[in-house]
C-alpha cells in the first residue's frame, strides 16, 4: 500500500504541492517491517500497514519541522510527537510532512513561501484548498495517502475538509496530546484526522488519543471509545440547526446543500430545532482572534519581530497584533470565553448537537484571495472559542462542481456523538466522500 501511494505522489506532487518532504525510503521500510509482522500473524490491528501524511506542525525524529516557515528551515526535530508515535504504535506508516499554512494561521490555505497545494477537485484552475491543514487535505482528497493528520485552531482541520470534500475533526481539547506540535494559540489548538470516512476519523482517534505527559490539557480527560455505538444511527437525536439570521452571508448553492442536509437528518429520525447562538458570529471571530494574536505573539514573537522578517507579511501582521494586548486584556479574553463557555451550555440545554455549514462558500481561484479577509472561518472559530467538538462531513457538489461540507458540533467530549451522527448521514443519507477528478 505504501509503493502505491509513494508513486501517485511521486507523479502528482510536484503539481499539487500537498507534501513538503516525503521520506520515501523509511516509508518503503516501516511498510516492509509491517507486511512481514503480517504475514507472522501479528498485524497491530485495523490500521496495521496504512499510509499517513502528517501536517508539517508535528515533529519527526530527525527530520526539520518547519511549520510553513522559512524561518525554521533546517532545524531538525529530536523527537517525535505524542500523535503521530502513537499511531505508527497502531502499526500506521507515515509517508512524510504535508505543507501548512506558516505557522498554522490563515483559513484559505496559502503560503506565498512554500507554496499553495492545489486543491484537486479543479485541475484546469489553482483553487484555494483551505487551511491551516492544506497538504494534509489536499493528499487525501488526490488519494497521496489515505489519512492525514491535522491541527484545528480556528477551523484548521473542517476548512480544508469542507473545501476538499473529505471527513475532518475537530477533536476536543484534551483527547489527543499535543506534545511535540508546534503552538499556535494553545488555548484553542487540537490534532484531529483527516479521512476518506467517519469510521476511519474513529479509528485514528481510537489509536492517538490518551493521556500526554507533555499537554496538561489531557490530564483528567475521559478515556473514549470512538467506534463503540457508531453504528447506532440518528433516530431520535435532538439536533439543532444554526439559526437563519447567521447564515444570511452563505453562498445561496451551499445554503441548498445545507438544507438538504437538515432534510437527510429529518428523515433519518432526528428532532430538528433553530438554534440562535447567544452572541452574534462576528463577536466570536473577534474574541477568538483576538486571543489567537495574544497566544500567537507569545510562541512567534521573535520571528515576526527579527528585522528582517522571513515570515509572510500577512502572516507577521497576524501575529504582531498580539504585542498591543496587554496581560489585563489577555485575561478579560479568557474571561470572556468562560462566560461565552456558559452561555453556549444553555443554549445546548434541550439538544445532543447541533449543525451547521462548514464553510459559507465554496473553494476560489487562488488568485481572488483577500489575505485580509477571512469568510471561511465564519462557522469555524467559535467552535474552538467555545471548547467545543465538530465532524466535518462532505455533503454533496455545488453547481460549479467543488464540495461542501456540514459541521456537526458537540459538547466537548462528546466526539463520539459527532461520529455516530456523521456515521449516519454516510451510510444511510448517501453523504460520502467522492473521488476528486484530479488525473496524474
């Protein structure tokens, strides 16, 4: 399985940009070590000998991490991260770095440094693949690998799943150890699967999460069974839908979509309900970049500031907003999230979950970009503002022919809730992911 997928990127990769460094002949390696553990009756279980791309965030013992920068190029990592060790305990072989926003900060997916992957579900025109996860979506949806990991800050992971078509989460905080991933805004940071189906996002997560003695946030954290119940359907679910007045900015063909996904979920026995948020998108946004630029500005300060800066200037600006948030704004910003957390929970009182698009549009050419605007993060940040757990699922082309998706969104540690539910819109709602008309 690794020579198949090392030679579609072999062929594919110098055009869709997805990886940033592929270890070609370790990959060859580890997959020889686990056919033969195989062949002996000791395969490690259902992911025993499955490719893995891996977001240029997390590091690999002995190769460079560079987070979408040039300004980390050529310091190599001297661990591996908790993540991607235990998956490749679970016998995963990983097939090398995906591209990344720099530094993990930005929804569209660019990297006017290293490059933009290309989304394939348009071979003739450079569209945008959503970000921060680019690569990693990108090698999934062009079948460079069959999963991938990601990091979800603000959307990170269901912007790229949404614009690619794919199966992305956004796991809880505190499920899957962050040691050894480059921070961006820890507050909000999350590793989460990218995948061709819900039962393979469950089957990562089933492998990688656990306790991290280098994240705090795992301490404490429930130990999860992510395929237990999967198969249970919807019926019967209180599902809330995010309420018209917020989707007035969505793009007329998803918002067709979307409502025919609440249709999907009517019928499938679910109790449908308006859900109207307790304060208005755009409050979200603005408390979460905010706290986004503080946390940012901490980890990244002396590369943005360095004069001259490698770092993209759209990138620096980002981040420099943090320097002017002084230590009694930083935490009126986590107070504020605390209230927000509580607000959110009466709002969920009388619901299981509720859904949304995952993106107000579809994917633009590249070359329509506003670095200074940020659409695709409308229905994201809120959803890592709140400390809250979402399943990207495809659900069907738009008329210009790219994907859409729908987040479902579920109380923290309720991951496995969003699984069950996505589980049923693929298998009975016909909501799967489709092959990408990129041709090598």
């Amino acid at each position: 399985m690794a020579d198949r997928h090392l030679e579609r990127i072999a062929r594919s990769n110098d055009r869709l940009h997805a990886f940033a460094r592929v270890f070609a002949e370790p990959a060859r390696a580890a997959a020889e070590t686990s056919d033969r553990l195989r062949s002996a009756g000791r395969a490690l279980g259902p992911l025993h000998g499955v490719p893995l791309g891996v977001k240029d965030l997390f590091h690999y013992a002995g190769y460079p991490t560079e987070g979408g920068s040039k300004a980390l190029a050529g310091i190599i990592s001297t661990e591996t991260a908790s993540a991607v060790a235990r998956l490749e305990a679970a016998g995963m072989v990983v097939l090398g770095k995906t591209h990344t926003v720099e530094f993990a900060f930005g929804g569209w997916g660019t990297n006017d440094s290293l490059g933009t992957p290309w989304n394939p579900w348009d071979g003739m025109r450079h569209r945008v693949p959503g970000g921060s996860s680019s690569g990693s979506a990108v090698a999934v949806a062009a079948d460079l690998a069959p999963a991938a990991l990601g990091t979800d800050t603000g959307g990170s992971v269901r912007i790229p799943a949404g614009l690619c078509g794919l199966v992305g989460l956004k796991s809880s905080r505190g499920l899957v150890g962050r040691g050894g991933v480059l921070p961006l805004c820890p507050t909000h940071d999350t590793v989460g699967p990218l995948t061709r189906s819900v039962r393979d996002a469950a089957l990562l997560m089933q492998a990688m999460a656990g306790p991290d003695p280098q994240d705090a946030a795992t301490d404490g954290a429930p130990a999860l069974n992510y395929l237990d119940g999967i198969e249970r359907g919807a019926a019967g679910l209180r599902i809330g839908y995010l309420h018209p007045d917020d989707l007035q900015e969505t793009d007329p063909a998803v918002r067709g979509l979307f409502d025919r996904a609440l249709g999907a979920l009517a019928d499938l026995g679910c109790l449908l309900t308006p859900l109207r948020l307790p304060r208005p998108l755009d409050a979200y946004m603005t408390l979460a970049g905010s706290l986004m630029s503080a946390e940012s500005y901490r980890h990244l300060a002396s590369y943005v500031d360095a004069e001259p800066s490698l770092v993209q200037s759209s990138i620096r600006e980002r981040v420099q907003r943090g320097r002017w948030i002084s230590a009694s704004q930083y935490m009126a910003l986590l107070d504020a999230r605390t209230a927000a957390q509580r607000d959110i929970a009466e709002a969920m009182d009388r619901i299981d979950a509720f859904v949304a698009p995952t993106c107000p549009i579809t994917a633009i050419p590249v070359d329509e970009v506003d670095e200074d605007k940020t659409p695709l993060s409308a229905y994201g940040r809120f959803v890592n503002f709140l400390d809250l757990a979402a399943l990207s699922i495809p659900i069907g082309l738009a008329p210009d022919g790219l994907p859409a998706g729908l987040q479902i969104i579920v109380r923290r540690f309720d991951d496995p809730l969003a699984l069950r539910i996505g589980r049923a819109l693929e298998r009975d709602a016909g909501f799967v992911v489709r092959p990408a008309p990129w041709k090598d």
